[in-house]
C-alpha cells in the first residue's frame, strides 16, 4: 500500500473513483454531496485514508464536501503510514480455524434460542424467475463458484471459530414441469417456506432450481449471512452469473483468512474513540419503544415478514435530486424519514439506531472482489425531539452520524458491551437502517440476463425486530422492511411501512414538504374506526334536568317507595322528600343563596343524602370535605371552595365557619313559611369536589349539573337501572361515584343502601348488607370489588357493577360472575374532571390479551383524543395522554385559573380536559389503560412504564394483584421495586422465584429487584391503590439475593468461579454473581466456553448456557443435569483445581513423576 496521497491530483483521482467519473470532469470547488458522494463512500474514503496515516475523520469530509477542501485536510493531516504487509493467499492452510468476525460472534451467539430475539440463523433468500435455466450449466457454475470463494464452504464450529471445508455445493432441482399452474405454485409455496437451514448443522449456501411448465424457471439462492454479506452477496451472484454463461475469471490473489489477519495487525481502535464512548455509555438511550406483543403472547416469535415498495427510476431521481439540493446524502434523506416514523410510533423520540457499514480495507487490490463478512456498525444517538419536519430531522441524522463516524474505530458492537456491562444486563440495538445506497446494484446485468428478476425477497438476523433497507435496483429505489411480525400489535407495522413510503413519495414530489410540519400518522382509516365506535352507544339527548329534578318527580308520583335503607331505618322517598325540602328551607334561612358554595362535612349516614338534596334543590353548591382530612388540608378545601358555611351530618365539629347540623336545618326549616325551592338551570355549578392528583395540593373541580347528568342519564339508560335496582352506598362524597349513588339511583327510583362510617372498611359488612337487602348495583372502586371477592357472601343479587378509576383484573370479572352469575360488567375510564367517567367498556368475554379491561370507548356526548408529545393523535397502540371533550367535562378548578389553563386546553375549537392518564387506542376504536403519566419512571438509563411491570407480574401464575414502584436501595441508588399479592392457591408464592418468571417474559430492566410478597395490596379510603403507603412497605425490604457475595460450595462451582475469574479479570466471582452485571459479554462467555470445553473436559458447554444461566451457580446445575451426575464433572474439577494452583515447577515435576 502506498504511502498518503499529498498531492490535489491524488485526491481528486480518488474522489473521481469514487463517484465513477473522470478526474478532469471534477470541479475541485463543487459540493460533492451534491454531486451524488454518500457517506458510505465518505466513510470508506476517511477510514483508508486515515489507515494510510491522514487523520482525516468523516465528520470533517462531511463539513466541507469539496476536492479542494479535502486537499487542503490531506496535506495538513498527513503522516508517513508504517508499509502494510500483504499476505500471500497461501500463508495460511485451508484446514486451520480462524477466528470469527466480530458481526459473525454476534450472530452465532444470538441465534440461540434462549437470546433475546433469538432463534433464527441471519438469513437472506432470494426467487428469481427467469426461462430456460439449464440445470447442469447452473451446477458446473456452482462448483466453480465454490471453488473461488472458500467462504462459501465455510464451516462454524461449536467454539466460536470457523474452517473452511472441501465440500462442494451441489444444485437441487426440483422438476415441476408435469405439474398443473396450481400445483406448481402450491410446491413453490412450500419450497419457499421449507429454505430455512442452520449454519451449524451444514452449508452455508444452498443453490436450488425449480423447473416449471412452459419452459420457465425459479431460481431459489438462500444464504447464512455468517458467511457473506450483502456486498459479498452482489460479488457472488456476478461470478455465477459469469460461469453459467461460460466465462472464466482470473484466480483471486487474496482470502478473506488473510483479510481478518491483516485487520487485526491493523491499528486498534483509538483511545480518544473510545473514551468518547465511554464518555457517552451513560446517558445513551435505549432503542425506539414501539408497540411490541410481549414474546410469551406472540403466535410465532421466529416468523419474518417483509415489506417492499419500489420507487421507479423518476421519483429516485427526484428524491436524490431534493436531497442533494438541500446539502444531504440520499442515504440520510431515507434515514431521516425512517427515523421520522420510528419517533411517530415510539415513546421515546430519543433513541439508538444501528447502522450496518460496508466499508473493506485496501489491504489487497482483490479485496472488493472476495466474500465474506466485512461489516461493521455504528450506534447512533437519534434524538428527534425538537425535529418536526423532514429537513430539520435530515440534518438532525446528518449531523450525529457526521459526529459519531468521527469515532467509528469503536465499533458499535463494542459499545453494546459497554452497555451491557454499564447496565448489568445484555443490550440490544434490535432497530436497524441498513443503506446499500452508492453500492451498486445487488444484481448485475448477467444475473437477470440469465436469471430472471428477483421476484421474492427475505431476510432475517437475530436480535433484530425491524430491519429497514434501501437499495438500489434497476427498476429504481427499493425500500423493504424486514420485521419479527408476530413481535408487532396488529396494524402497526403496515401502518408505519406506508407512513414511511408516503413520505418519501411527498420528498420526492413536493418541494415545500421539506419544511412542512409532519402531517398526523393516525390514518383517516383509523380516526374512522374511533369515530364509528364512539357513536355505538347513541347521541343521548340531555334531558334539561339538574342532578335532584329526578328525585322529586318520584317523591311525587311514588311518595310511598322505599328511597334509603340505613341502620336508622327505612325512609321512603315521600318522607325524604319532607326532609330535604325543610332542610333547604333551613338553609334559605340561614341565608344561603343560589350559587353560593356550602362545605357538607361529617361521618357518613343517611343525613349526607339530606344534605346533597337540600343544597341542590336550593340552587346552591355542595362540597365535601371528608371526616379523614388533617385539620390544615380541610382548612384549605374550605377556603379555596369560597365556601359560605358548612352542613354537618351527625355533632358539629369545631369550625370557625358558619355552620348548621342537618337536624338544625330540618328543625329550622319545618318552622319556614312559604319556601319553594327554585327551578335550576343545568348549566349552573352542582358540585365542587376536591382533588389532589400527584401533587397532593387540593384543587376544587366545579362540576355543572348537566356535566353530570351526562354520566347519570348514560348509566341508568345503558343498564336499565329502576325502581327495582337498589345500590350499595359505600362512596364517600369526595368520591364521585356518590354521585351515581344518590343522584342516579334517586333518579331511576330506586333504593339507596346506606354504609355507615364505621364499617367503610369492612367487606363483611358489605356482603351481608348486599344479601339483606338484596342490592342489584355496585358503583364500587376495583380495590372495593377485590376485598368484596375476600369474603363470603350471596352475591347473586348484584345485576350491575361499573367500576373505573384503576387497574381492573379479567380474573376479577371472572371471579365475580362466578357469585352473580346474571352481572353486566362494565370497566369505566373517567376523572373527577369528566364527571366520574368519560369512557365504557361493557364485558361480555374476556379477550385472551387483556392483561386489564380495557376503558372502552366514549360516553354519549364525550369525544376523546389519544395525544402524544408532539401534541398529535397517536395511531393505533401508539401511547399518549388521554384527553377529553364535549358534555361532560368540568369548567376548570375553583380560584385556579392557572391550573384550569394548564388542564382544560382549547383546541379545534373545543374545550379538551387533559386527564394526565397515559392511554392507547387498540385495533376497533377501543381505549386502553397504559399507566398514568407520572408512573413512568428510568431505572439504569431504561425508560419503564410502571404500568407495564404491573401487568407482566399479574399475568404470572399465582399472582393476585401487584403495584410497581421506584425505591431506594441500601447502595443508595434507585431501583424497580414491586409489592405482590397471592391468590389464594398460591400460597407461599416466593419473591426469587416471582422474579425468576419475570426474567423469562420482560426485559431485565423490568424485573424489579425489590419483590415483597403480601396478603392484600393497600388502598386509599377512595378505594385506589395506597401507592405513598406501597412505597413505604417497599422502601425498607432487601434487595434479592444475587448481590452479596456467596462463595462456591461444590469443586464444580469452585472450577467455574475460577474459571469466569480469570475471563474476567476480577480478584473473585461468586456463585451467584450475574455474569453479565460483573462484565461479561458475549465474547467474554464464548471465552468461558472454550475452557469449559479443554480445561474441564466439557465438550457439550455452549454460550447458550452462559445466557441461559447467568450464574455460575445455575451454570453448574445445567451442566450437571447435561451430564446426567455430578460425579465426574466434580473429579475433574478437583483435578483442574489442584493443577491450576500449582507453580511451574511444581507441574514440571508432577509430569516428571507420571513419565
């Protein structure tokens, strides 16, 4: 290899190479981007140079993309680079192993089964159909072919090395020319579903032929891409194309043995790339969060699919045309809009992007024509954040690759490690842009000359979930995606391939689309879908009423019905009608006009119905302040509400403000002449509820009659709720399900069974009150219904139960219909700012993916929209906040015009209440549960949405109920921590072993370290869940086993802890050390594997144990079942033991004494 060129001519001539012209048409001052340079050419031509002692880095040649700039960085950047030794072809004997390519480690490690998206070979098939293939000329080609490129008979062996073979590669002809059309088609159906094969198991390429009536043919190529990359690919489908038609081509001079060995003697990767790595490892975001069925839900977690769009040879033109003028590589142009879309339908809008390169080092001038491995990659940081249109998100990509191929000698691989071993747990990149822009065509004129077109193509790797590659072909441009389908939601990767291709379509068409900002990728379809589900339940007319307009009409027409059963008795709705009318009168009295603001406070009983009627009927606004609250915070509620004075049920508590009992308003009031209560508009204020949110901070919500009655009217419409309902009232009035408790069931006429205070918090007491009177409706919390399933109790009473508010379990509705075998069940979305519920999920079967019944769709009257942080509608099991508009939404928060603006947003000419809830649409129009948005939390740099940790730990078997949450360890660092409870057969359900079944459903981020194992889950007086009180229980619990150290108990563990020891450089490994959170890697476990295999005479250890086991205590225990006893594996283990600590001479001796 020469030394660095200094010359502007030198330059130019290999710029002029590059872009396949000739150097006298080169303009020295023209933008060479615009002139059609990628940056996989950039990159090729930074890394020679810079190998040939320029230090000249990508990022620099991208800045100034001329000839005269880059002569101007040659000359000033160029040192005498060491000659290069260029090996003979036969330095080497074929029967020697050599070791595998870092690309080729990472893909025979991970297609094992027990890897993350692990299981199938890095694969790539390829149809062509042509006419009149001749079987043996295809054959006589074959033998030729593999006779020129031994990596075609390569062969990778069980410890992580490989060999080249003497076998040949035979050709399979299948005859198919007596076969009808469709019997034809249906074998080269099942010819293209059986091309699936493993490297280990034999060739790494097979060549088939399918001989078809009327003279056509199939030419079927099916490639193990551990031995020949996509570039190899190209070469080797030129040279058989080139044999078939009877041509020669000289020997080559140089091997792909050689090459890996002249890369190794190259310079190493520099210190400066590497501390900037490292520099970077914590803060590196994971990949794009998109909507994935987890792996133990997926039909089939192997199965590939790909998807194909060709654009023709015009929109290329114009699209490469649009970038060039906007100074950006083709290649970053459709990388820029994949990236676009991975942000539309990811989480994160900052993520890691894997960029295979191509790139091969000059060593030899035959070095472009051999086969083999030459890939390499880089990790990108993609923060897309603040990048809302295409140009911007381009130079966005741009400008990170420019700066991250400055400090390509750290190889991406090599930075997962450091993730790896920075987080404690394998890493995986499994998002992947792969550009063969400016490589050429993958097929050459002779192969489709010969050949025929390509007609199908697939590839697949492990450790990839999607996989987008642009190509050029001559048709044009080709974009496909490679995906895992069944890893996906339904719809969603069809739904961002065509996002993708719509984009680019609009690059190429339209100028002005460079700079727009992105259109919404919810499609029309869709906001079709949400539209036809949210009309399913009907427009339901207001009926004009206020909340207590329903309950005097019955006290009217039905004066003798019963309306409250409660310890007090039984009143009917004539006599409560008598008592709420004097206590308004009472209230008139002591002044209270309409408007005015009246606090209700005191114990829960019957005189609270009074109470709420009487304020109602009056005109005036009740509000609770609940009997639970600290003297300072009721003192707030009180103030912030404007309240004018209290209405207290049961003693009057001491109070500064004005105030009356219930009895005393009656009493008064029974004495007032000539009161009639006024008629109330609904649009007037009916309630202010006080509610804290995640802040703790009270805020009053102002609820108008009309909000509410669009709950009401909906609920007893939908279930049919009348005289013959009765309703257990166990809501307390700062619980907006109370009011579904009075107002709704007082409405439909029928009966209110009243819980007293002291027995709130007793399920018993609930069950027994249902039998006795026979109660038909629960407006119950979840946590209620799941103390309520505790206990024993005739529950066959219960027709109807709407629950909402949290998590509900489908166990939960089976366990109940089990009891109430006639109950319609409905899950319910809602906040108190939407008038208790906004959406509904009536269940009539459980779906077999609900981890939770779904919120369902809108109420009558209520729209709502699934928002993302960019402030558009989210598609289809795309995340986002949950926000709400139309008849039920509150007019804000009470003397709080700043949180009322934050909240209640204006937007398309509506009013839309943001609820804070994280939710997703599903496929049909159907709302989903995610977790709130304050629940997602980062553990070791992994975004975690609480929610999701909960739902994989109630899907375990076992497992009754489970709350995650963010804790302090004693190492005083913050860690995943969850509180479990058992069902009732699952007694003794232990934290390991919980955590041992997470370990096989979630990603190691999310099994949480901390697991306390309880009889039941705390909940709030309102019936949610405790989470202060979770955390509380979580906080001082120990971190699991696995952190403290544990010496070997066996010669078998004491043999692997040394072994591992010495791998890793480390004074001492325990036995149940975490391979991977004390630095192991996968290169490091096929080193442990390879002593295994001489050292302790295990020739059946693979790295899927390493993987599969974690531990050198589980590692011992695999290997032992492996060997069927532990006998011998622990004699040769003494015996390694006792060599190993001997000195030198001592072994010198020792085999002196055997001779």
């Amino acid at each position: 290899m020469s030394l660095a060129p200094t010359t502007a001519q030198s330059v130019r001539d290999e710029v002029a190479e590059l872009l396949g012209v000739s150097s006298d048409e080169l303009d020295p001052q023209a933008d060479l981007i615009a002139s059609g340079l990628d940056s996989i050419r950039m990159m090729s031509l930074s890394g020679r140079w810079r190998r040939q002692g320029i230090d000249v880095g990508f990022a620099a040649l991208a800045a100034n993309p001329t000839v005269s700039a880059w002569t101007d960085l040659v000359a000033s950047n160029s040192t005498p680079a060491p000659a290069r030794v260029v090996r003979s072809s036969a330095a080497a004997d074929e029967d020697e192993t050599f070791p595998l390519a870092p690309i080729q480690h990472a893909l025979w490690v991970g297609r094992n089964d027990d890897q993350q998206l692990g299981g199938v070979a890095a694969h790539l098939y390829i149809e062509l159909d042509g006419e009149g293939v001749d079987p043996a000329r295809l054959q006589t080609a074959a033998t030729a072919l593999a006779a020129r490129h031994p990596m075609l008979r390569v062969d990778i062996l069980p410890d992580g090395t490989q060999r080249i073979s003497d076998r040949g590669l035979p050709v399979t002809v299948y005859d198919l020319r007596d076969h009808d059309r469709e019997e034809a088609q249906a074998r080269l159906e099942e010819i293209r579903h059986e091309k699936s094969h493993q490297i280990m198991h034999g060739e790494v390429l097979q060549i088939s032929l399918s001989l078809l009536p009327d003279g056509r043919t199939r030419l079927h190529v099916d490639l193990d891409m551990q031995a020949a990359d996509a570039v190899s690919y190209r070469n080797f489908m030129s040279d058989l194309a080139e044999f078939y038609g009877g041509g020669t081509l000289p020997d080559l001079g140089y091997t792909y043995r050689e090459y890996r060995a002249a890369l190794a003697d190259a310079v190493p990767e520099t210190d400066e790339d590497r501390q900037w790595w490292a520099e970077r490892i914590p803060t590196l975001p994971e990949g794009p969060a998109l909507p994935l069925v987890p792996r133990s839900e997926q039909a089939d977690p192997r199965r590939g699919t790909r998807r194909v769009h060709i654009f023709d040879v015009a929109t290329r033109d114009a699209l490469f045309a649009a970038a060039h003028r906007h100074g950006i590589t083709p290649a970053m142009a459709v990388a820029a809009s994949y990236s676009g879309t991975l942000a539309r339908w990811s989480t994160n809008r900052r993520f890691l992007l894997n960029l295979p390169m191509f790139g091969r080092e000059q060593f030899h001038p035959d070095v472009d024509k051999l086969v083999g491995d030459f890939t390499s990659s880089l990790m990108l940081d993609v923060d897309l954040t603040d990048a809302h249109t295409p140009i911007s998100r381009a130079r966005v990509l741009q400008e990170t690759l420019h700066a991250t191929a400055r400090h390509a000698s750290y190889s991406g691989l090599s930075v997962l490690r450091d993730l790896t071993r920075h987080h404690g747990t394998p890493v995986l990149a499994p998002i992947v842009y792969t550009s063969a822009l400016g490589l050429g065509d993958l097929f050459a004129g002779k192969v489709t000359e010969f050949f025929g077109r390509p007609v199908w193509t697939i590839s697949q790797g492990p450790q990839v979930l999607l996989d987008a590659q642009a190509t050029p072909v001559a048709e044009g441009l080709m974009i496909n995606w490679d995906t895992r389908e069944d890893a996906f939601r339904p719809g969603v990767a069809d739904a961002m391939f065509a996002h993708h291709i719509a984009e680019l379509e609009r690059l190429a068409t339209d100028e002005s689309s460079w700079e727009a900002v992105d259109p919404p990728a919810v499609t029309s379809e869709q906001l079709a879908v949400r539209d036809a589900a949210g009309v399913v339940l009907g427009a339901g007319a207001p009926s004009g009423d206020a909340l207590h307009d329903g309950f005097f009409r019955r006290a009217r027409t039905h004066p003798d019905a019963p309306a409250v059963f409660s310890s007090a008795g039984e009143l009917s709705y004539g006599e409560l009608g008598q008592r709420v009318l004097a206590a308004a009168a009472g209230l008139d009295v002591a002044g209270v006009r309409r408007g005015d603001a009246v606090a209700v406070m005191g114990p829960k009983n019957v005189e609270q119905i009074i109470a709420l009627l009487a304020i109602s009927a009056i005109g005036a606004v009740y509000v609770p302040v609940g009997v639970d609250h600290p003297a300072e915070r009721a003192s707030r509620m009180l103030t912030n509400s404007g309240a004018r004075m209290a209405l207290v049920c049961g003693d009057k508590p001491p109070t500064t403000m004005p105030a009356l009992t219930v009895a005393e308003a009656i009493r008064v009031g029974s004495r007032a002449n000539g009161f009639a209560p006024p008629t109330v508009d609904p649009a007037e204020l009916g309630y202010i509820l006080f509610t804290s949110g995640s802040t703790g901070e009270p805020k009053g919500v102002e609820m108008a009659h009309d909000a509410a009655m669009n709950t009401v009217e909906f609920i007893n419409g939908h279930f049919a709720i009348g005289p013959q309902d009765r309703c257990l009232a166990l809501s307390t009035l700062e619980c907006d399900l109370s009011v579904l408790d009075i107002f709704g069931m007082l409405r439909a006429g029928g009966a209110i069974v009243v819980v007293d205070e002291e027995h709130r918090r007793d399920p018993d007491v609930w069950a027994r009150l249902i039998e006795r009177h026979a109660v038909t409706v629960l407006h119950f919390m979840p946590g209620w219904l799941e103390m309520l399933a505790e206990v024993d109790g005739d529950l066959s009473s219960v027709r109807v139960v709407p629950t909402g508010g949290d998590w509900v379990r489908p166990e939960l509705v089976r366990t109940l219909r089990k009891r109430a075998p006639h109950m319609r069940f409905a899950g319910l979305g809602g906040a108190t700012e939407t008038a208790t519920h906004n959406t509904v999920c009536e269940v009539d079967e459980l779906a077999a993916d609900w981890t939770s019944i779904p919120l369902g769709v809108p109420l009558p009257n209520n729209v709502c929209r699934v928002v993302g942080a960019d402030g558009q509608d989210c598609p289809d099991w795309v995340p986002g906040e949950l926000w709400v508009s139309g008849r039920g939404v509150a007019r804000g928060y009470r003397a709080r015009p700043d949180l009322t603006e934050q909240r209640f947003v204006r937007h398309n000419g509506r009013t839309w209440y943001r609820t804070g809830d994280l939710v997703r649409y599903r496929t049909g129009g159907v709302i989903e549960f995610v977790g709130r948005a304050d629940h997602r939390v980062k553990i070791s740099g992994y975004r975690v949405e609480l929610g999701d940790v909960e739902a994989a730990l109630r899907g375990l078997p076992g497992v009754d109920s489970a709350v995650a949450a963010v804790v302090p360890a004693d190492s005083g660092r913050d860690v995943l921590a969850a509180l479990v409870s058992a069902d009732t057969a699952a007694a003794g359900l232990e934290p390991a072993k919980i955590a041992a079944a997470m370990a096989e459903i979630v990603a190691p981020h999310m099994v949480p370290k901390i697991i306390v194992t309880a009889d039941e889950i705390p909940y709030t007086v309102g019936g949610k869940i405790d989470r202060v009180a979770v955390s509380s229980r979580l906080a001082g619990a120990d971190v699991l086993a696995g952190v403290g150290y544990r010496a070997p108990a066996t010669p078998l563990e004491t043999a692997l802890c040394a072994i591992v020891t010495s791998v890793l450089g480390r004074d001492r490994i325990g036995a149940d050390d975490d391979f991977f959170a004390v630095g192991g890697d996968s290169v490091l476990a096929t080193q442990v594997v390879a002593r295994l295999r001489t050292w302790l005479d295990i020739p059946s250890a693979a790295v899927a144990d390493i993987f599969g086991t974690r531990t050198v205590a589980a590692l011992a225990a695999r290997l032992t079942a492996n060997e069927g006893s532990s006998a011998r594996l622990n004699e040769v283990a003494e015996l390694f033991l006792e060599v190993s600590g001997m000195d030198g001479a001592e072994v010198a001796s020792a085999l002196e004494t055997t001779r």
